[in-house]
C-alpha cells in the first residue's frame, strides 16, 4: 500500500489518447505532433496542480504498429511526468484486440520503459486523514461486468474499464462493447472511469458509484463531433468527505487549422443529397419527377447547377 501525505489523493483523468504517427486522412496537419502537444499539457497540469497520478482507461495507440522514432518520442514526454501514468490495454492498442498481445506492442514497450504502469491493483493510503483508495483496471473485455469488491469504513473502490456504458454509443455504430450497467448494483464500487467513447459525458452516478466520461484526448475523425467538442481532462480530489471534480479544458487548434473542412463538407453535402433522392424515390416520385421539383423549387441558375453536380458526384442521376 503506497501512504500519500494530506488528506485527498488527486488524480487526472484522461481517455483514448489514441497516439500516432500516421496522419488520418481527415486531418490536414501534423497530427503526431499534435499528440505530443496534447501530452505537455497534461504533463504541465499535473506539474502545476499537483496531481499524484494520471489515469487512462485504455487506447492509448491508434494503432498496434509505429515506428520506432515516433515512440520514443512519446516516450521523451512521458519520461518527464512529475507523478505515474497508469493505464489499462483498451482493443485499439494490441493486435486482434487480443489483450494478451501487449507485450508485443508499443504500450507493452512503454510500460516496460516504465513510462507508463499497467494497471492491475493498487493500493493507496492517506496518512492524514486515514483513507484508503482502492483503484483496480480491467483491461478491454467485449462484454464486462463488474466483479464485486470488499467494502470498508474509510475505504473508497475505484474502477477503470473501457467500454461503453449500457446501451449508449454516441460516437460509433456497430458491434457492442458493453459495461454492465446492471452489475455495478450493489457491486461495491465507488468511482469508475470509463473510456473507448470519444465524447464527454457530464458526470453521473449509476447504483451509487460515480461515472466519469471524459472523452478523447485527440480528434482522429471527421465526424462531426470532433469538429464542435472541447478536448478535457478531469481533475479530481478524492477524501473523506467525497469528491471534488475540476473540469480542465486543453488548448487545441480550430477545426478550421486541422481538418480539410471543405472536402468534408462536400462529402457530407453529397451523402445529404443522395439520401434525399432515394427518400423521394421511396415515396414514388420517379427521377423525372424529383428532376421537375427542382426546377420549380429552385429559381437561380448556379443554385440549381450546384445541386446537379453534387448529384453527378454521388451517381445520382436527375
């Protein structure tokens, strides 16, 4: 059991960094540097706050594959940390999203630098004010429910899992990667720190145990999301007499510096207008017909020229 002096433990809770050397085809920048700016934030919030650990509930690689260059890199920055990075295996970071895998990856050669630390158990007791916090992770499981956990007077159990929580995927479709909602019932546990969703949620609780959301640390996507979102991290003291949360904003660029937001506009122009004609043509209007609609909707020539060419663009024809 590690004895921290005071009387809170103050931890940083940051989600899905998603690190990388590759620049994602949406991104007009330099995103691998991007990544390393975003990581000396963190680095100088924990400096000047003060904070005793950093905790990342998994994805920290985009990819199970990078260069060897780009991960020292990383690993310069992470060295220079004033507290631990705790981290658990989230499916992006090992190959098959086999967790096993990890000692064959770049997180598996962070956590053997001992730049960052695997997650399993750890103890961690506040000399003034007698508290113990209990913070237990779980690497990536597709399907998860929460074991139970002893519980104590002056004892706080804090989980660290990746998944969605319950039914919930704002950000992505498809598959499931569920966190059980139903077994956090009388379950014991206190805090959880949940990631592999992208955006942040506002802090809730679930059969008595607090949840935290954060969101991603990078804007990898196009979507939409990504382009309106604040990229946080969440600062929090945990004591005797509960939880104190600090909502703590990154510095980041404009959409407008990082993504070809004119290209990605057209794309999304054109998946707009294909859906519309085939939702016309679904109530049986022919082309024909939806040809005509547009003449008499649409009065000024380059107006109307310019839905024409998006519709050539997407292979609808009018």
């Amino acid at each position: 059991m590690k004895k921290i002096n005071g009387d809170v433990l103050r931890c940083m809770l940051t989600a899905d960094w998603h690190l990388s050397c590759e620049n994602p085809a949406s991104r007009k920048d330099d995103f691998a540097e991007a990544c390393l700016k975003k990581l000396k934030q963190l680095k100088e919030i924990c400096k000047v706050g003060e904070v005793d650990l950093v905790i990342a509930p998994g994805d920290i690689w985009h990819k199970h594959r990078q260069t060897f260059e780009y991960v020292n890199k990383v690993m310069a920055v992470l060295q220079q940390f004033p507290c631990p990075v705790f981290v658990i295996v989230g499916n992006h970071d090992v190959q098959w999203t086999r967790t096993d895998l990890v000692h064959k990856s770049p997180l598996g050669l962070l956590i053997r630098s001992k730049c960052l630390k695997l997650l399993k158990q750890e103890d961690f007791y506040l000399k003034d004010s007698e508290l113990h916090v209990h913070l237990k992770g779980f690497d990536y499981e597709h399907e998860f429910k929460f074991p139970k956990v002893e519980t104590a007077e002056k004892r706080v159990n804090f989980a660290v899992c990746h998944g969605f929580l319950g039914q919930e995927m704002m950000t992505w479709e498809g598959g499931k990667d569920f966190l059980d909602k139903g077994s956090l019932e009388n379950s014991g546990w206190d805090i959880l720190l949940a990631g592999h969703d992208h955006v942040e949620y506002p802090d809730t609780e679930v059969h008595g145990c607090k949840v935290f959301r954060p969101g991603a640390l990078t804007r990898g996507t196009k979507h939409v999301y990504n382009r309106v979102r604040e990229v946080i991290v969440k600062v929090i003291d945990i004591g005797v007499d509960g939880i104190e949360v600090n909502r703590v904003p990154l510095k980041v660029e404009r959409p407008d510096k990082v993504y070809s937001l004119e290209k990605i506009e057209r794309e999304d122009a054109m998946k707009e207008i294909k859906s519309f004609v085939q939702s016309l043509e679904g109530k049986g209007l022919e082309s024909g017909s939806t040809r005509q609609a547009l003449e008499e909707v649409c009065t000024e020539e380059p107006v109307k020229e310019l839905i024409l060419s998006y519709c050539r663009e997407c292979g609808v024809t009018l």
